[in-house]
C-alpha cells in the first residue's frame, strides 16, 4: 500500500504489446460495469448507498477488505522493493500483515458495534457532535485526499511501461480516464457497487500472483533455496537475501524504519476506508470473520511477493528493472513478460489499472460519506435532514473529490508521490487511532481531549513530513532545487503517533468538562455486546 510509483524515468520504450494491454483493460472495465449497474438497482437509502445495506457476508466483505488494501502500488512497489533490496523490502509485507492484528484485537468488531456509517459516529458517540465530527471528517477527507493523490498520479506514471505512452499529455488523458470511470462506479454503484468490484479485482489480483508464484517457483524446481541462490548469483550481492541493505547502515535509517513499521502497523487500523468496510456486514461476528478472511488472504499475497521480488532479482536483474521506464515499480509487469510474454503481461497490466480503479473508488464513497453524513447531515443541518437528501449530497460530493483528484493527480505527474502514502498512514495512525482507542476505552476521555489529539496529530504529521527528506534536500525528493528540511526521518510516525496520544491525555486531564456517565456505560455495553447496535443502524 505505500510504494507508490516513484519519479519515472520517462523513456519512449514499452514492454508488450499496448493494445492487448488496452482490451483486457476495456473487457474488465466492461463487466465490472454490468456489476456495478445490477448492484445500483437496490441503491434506495443511505443504509443502501454507504453500507451497502449491511448485506455482505464475512468472507465476501473480507475479500473486498483485501482488495481496499492491496493496491496496484502495493503490487508493484513490493515485487520491486524485493527484487532490488531483498530481504528489506519483505518488511513492507511484514508490516501491512501485523497490522491486520491489530485492527482484528482493537477496533474491528467494537467499531461495528458503535458505529452506523463513518469514523466520526464512533467517537461523536459520547462526546460533544459538533466538533468531533468536523475534526472526524477532516481528518478522514485529509487521509483520502493524499491516498487518492498518490493512486491517480500512479495511474498516469503506470502508463508509461504498460501502454508506451511516454508524454505529459497522454499520462494525463489516462488519469481523466480513471477519474471518470471512479466517478460512474461510485455514483451509480455506491458502497454495494464498489465493494463487487473490490471483489472481482482481488480475486483477479491474487490468482494472477498465484500463477506467476507458481510458474517461478517450477523454474527452480519448486526449491526456494535454488531461487535464492539465482538472485544471488544474478545481482552479485550475498547480502540481498539478508537484512540491512536499505535500513540498518545508519542510526537514522533505523529510527526510520521503526517509524514507518509504526505508521504502517497502527496506520491500518485507522484508514478511514478500511474501516468503513466494518459497517457493510449485519453483525459484529460477520465484522470479525471479514478480518479473518482478510488476513488469509493479505497474508498469502504477501508470501507470494516474497517469490516473486526474488524471482524478478533472479530472472530480470537489478539494473534491468531500474533501466525500465517505472524503476523499480516495474519488476512485476516485467516479470510477466519474461514468464508469458505479451499476453501475461496484458492480464497483469489490466489487473494493475483495475486495482488503482477499484481504490479510489473505495476511497471516494468514504470521502463522500464523511462529508454528507457528518458534516452535511449532522452538522450543518443538526440531524435534520432525510436519507434521500444526505444521499443527494454524498453524489453530488463525489464528483467535487473525483474532479479535485484528478487535478491533483494530473499535478503531482512527475513528482515523487511515494510521500503522499506515507502521510496518508501516519495521518491516520496519529490522528484517527489514539481517539479511536480512547473513545472505546477510557471511560474518562472527553471532547477536549479528542479535538487536541486529532488536530495535534494530523497537524505534527503534516508538519514533519512537510520538513522532511522527502519533500527537499534528499536525491529523490519531490522539490530538488531547495533545501529546508530539519526533520532528519521519512516518516513522522515515532514522533507524531506518541505526541497524539500524549495530547489526547492532556487534553482531558486539563479539561474542566465531565462526560454523560450513562454515555459512556451505553457505549462500553454496546461496543462490547453489540446490545442496540441494530436499533442505531437501521433506517
């Protein structure tokens, strides 16, 4: 989820064959669309729009669950990140699985419980509405907004291997293209319509991993030993199959691989469109069988990463991968090439734009949602306003946030926008999780205590990473010209995540104001039973 395409090294090559690449995209495009418009048919009310009715079954939400999370820069990015720094790149496989535990042991089935469609219903529950939910929803529209980012301008930084185009202008008709299809999937399909497209791409996404596992491991006779050994031999560098060839050479490489196995490991329990996913299952044990599910499945793409990132280092090589328009992000599709030539490298192609597809559509209804349910509804219009009317705005929402992501994909083009990711995750982790686990589990928490640690979190984060190597003063930062940064790590997490909840205690130990005891009883029965859970969702 975080290795977003990085600065692509623009060339006027391609591998494979761009209109194969073209029709597989178009056929999955145009059966995912059949989906999306037979799922739109039940679409009546908010309940139906945002969560899907509360219709899905575990495995089916633990499988679109899978899908959210596994992006095509996840894909990408970690074959790659193997392939040329061995066992440091398996980490990033290592942490977005733990993570999973996490969001299963603390929020998972609590947050169904509590909650009716967002983030903020949870934590506004006890507290003060008005300004939890402004600061729920802002933190929850700044997270999205920065994944979106990073997906759309990924999309335009993809085409440059997969179909050849190598200008501006082409890259930037591709992100209209996945902008406008991520608009029509949303506006007409809503949650339910989403997550069956979810779906449909992990399953095309984890088989064709499968497949290419497979095929790799025959070629050394299903001995991984005998892969190993290849990639040693095909980089020259004994060291890849061992640890501390991108972190461990310094004391700041390891503070900032402690920082990002931070953000990441409790970033995922907080991302606002994950967590939405928790709401589209009827009961509490339907949420908890979802992560199960979800982690069977993360888990097994991971491992097959691990063989895949070596099979690209065996097969392929280091300075193939990085010689290939996309860098690093192109060891996957490379790959594939060399595994089945033009026509394994179309379907992994089209898989990789459907996946980029697939999440920005998860990430768009979540924004929407966020926005018509807690600022519209709750705020501007103080609960008064009918279902039809919220889901009008949740609509027209969409295509505001679809417009601004395509201008801001088509913006960051060229740029280095692995940061966006990064900051999306230590948002999350610094300003959604600490409220999260104080709201659910410290009866003594209050309003003050949550705005100091949502705004504190979510500004530290911004302000770190806005001062740090991956904006200025680095080799691949995204401004070269200029140096101002004095934060000396990529990733704010071991600052930002502690100050969160530091802020959040001191916020409610200096506030004067006391909570609604009955309140916090109603929620704690609640959260832990899922006594009146039902009552609170319907509609």
């Amino acid at each position: 989820m975080i290795q977003s395409l990085p600065r692509q090294a623009v060339e006027s090559t391609q591998v494979g064959e761009p209109w194969l690449n073209m029709l597989i995209f178009g056929l999955f495009v145009a059966v995912t669309m059949v989906v999306v418009l037979r799922a739109s048919r039940n679409n009546s009310t908010a309940a139906d729009y945002y969560a899907a009715g509360r219709s899905f079954t575990g495995p089916q939400n633990g499988t679109a669950i899978a899908g959210d999370y596994l992006s095509a820069a996840s894909f990408l990015g970690i074959v790659g990140a193997i392939a040329i720094n061995g066992y440091d790149g398996f980490l990033y496989s290592i942490g977005f699985l733990v993570a999973w535990l996490v969001a299963l042991l603390l929020v998972a089935e609590l947050l169904r419980n509590t909650g009716k469609f967002t983030m903020a219903d949870v934590l506004s529950f006890r507290l003060k509405q008005r300004p939890v939910r402004i600061a729920a929803a802002t933190t929850t529209l700044a997270v999205c907004f920065f994944y979106l980012l990073a997906q759309m301008a990924g999309a335009g930084g993809l085409v440059s291997l997969l179909l050849g185009i190598d200008d501006k202008l082409g890259q930037s008709l591709v992100i209209v293209v996945v902008g406008a299809l991520m608009i029509l999937y949303v506006l007409i399909g809503g949650m339910k319509g989403t997550t069956w497209v979810q779906i449909i791409k992990a399953c095309l996404l984890i088989a064709g991993a499968f497949i290419m596992t497979v095929w790799v491991l025959a070629i050394y006779g299903f001995n991984f030993s005998a892969l190993l050994g290849a990639a040693i031999e095909t980089s020259g560098n004994p060291d890849i199959v061992g640890p501390g060839l991108q972190y461990g050479a310094t004391a700041t490489t390891k503070l900032d691989f402690i920082s990002l196995a931070l953000a990441l490991v409790l970033g995922t329990a907080a991302l606002p469109h994950v967590l939405m996913r928790f709401y589209t299952v009827p009961t509490a044990k339907e949420a908890r069988r979802s992560v199960v599910w979800a982690i069977w499945l993360i888990g097994a793409f991971y491992v097959f990463t691990l063989v895949l990132g070596y099979g690209a280092g065996a097969l392929i090589g280091a300075d193939r991968i990085n010689g290939a328009p996309g860098g690093v992000n192109s060891a996957a599709p490379l790959l594939a090439f060399e595994l089945g030539g033009p026509l394994l490298l179309g379907v992994i192609s089209a898989v990789a734009f459907a996946t980029i597809l697939a999440v920005v559509a998860g990430l768009t209804i979540t924004a929407a949602a966020s926005f018509a349910h807690d600022i519209y509804a709750n705020v501007v219009r103080k609960g008064k306003v009918d279902p039809d009317g919220e889901v009008k705005v949740a609509r027209r929402t969409v295509i505001v946030i679809g417009l601004l992501s395509i201008a801001g994909g088509i913006g960051a083009q060229g740029q280095n926008v692995a940061f966006l990711v990064a900051l999306a995750f230590a948002v999350a982790a610094s300003a959604n999780l600490p409220t999260i686990i104080y709201s659910l589990f410290w009866k003594k928490f209050n309003t003050q205590g949550a705005l100091w640690s949502m705004y504190g979190g979510l500004g530290s984060a911004i302000i770190l990473i806005a001062f740090s190597p991956v904006v200025s003063g680095a080799e691949k930062s995204m401004i070269q010209t200029v140096d101002f940064a004095w934060f000396p790590l990529s990733n704010p997490g071991i600052v930002s995540i502690p100050l969160a909840f530091f802020l959040g205690w001191l916020g409610t130990v200096l506030s004067k104001e006391t909570e609604d005891p009955q309140k916090q009883a109603e929620m704690e029965v609640r959260s832990l039973t899922g006594v009146g859970a039902e009552k609170a969702t319907s509609h």
